[in-house]
C-alpha cells in the first residue's frame, strides 16, 4: 500500500479516484522532469566555467 503526504495528511493511493491518480502521475513525471533539467544545468554551468576559464587562458597577457 503507497501512501501519499500532502499538508501533513496521509493518503492511500489506491483509494484515490482515477483522476487523482493521473493527477498524481503528472506530478511525478513533472518533479522526474525537472530533476534532469536540474542536472543538466549543472552540466552546463561546469561547461561554461571550464570555458570561461580557457578564454582567460587565452586572452593576452599585461605587460
């Protein structure tokens, strides 16, 4: 049995109507969603840093 906390109050999800359910499966999918977008910009952020750092690298010198 799967249960299900929301604002303090415990639900069994399987006494959840139908459309709760999917309402339920959309948050999951949303939450998964975001959850990979979240890691890919941390991907990305690391990408620009290590960017950022080879263009100081490159720039010229002062003299």
């Amino acid at each position: 049995m799967a249960t299900l906390n929301i604002d303090g109050k415990e639900y069994d999800t399987e006494q959840l109507s139908e459309a709760a359910r999917e309402q339920l499966a959309s948050i999951q999918l949303v939450d998964q969603k975001l959850a990979q977008l979240q890691q890919e910009a941390a991907i990305l952020q690391t990408a620009r840093n290590a960017y950022a750092q080879a263009l100081q690298a490159e720039l010229p010198k002062e003299s």
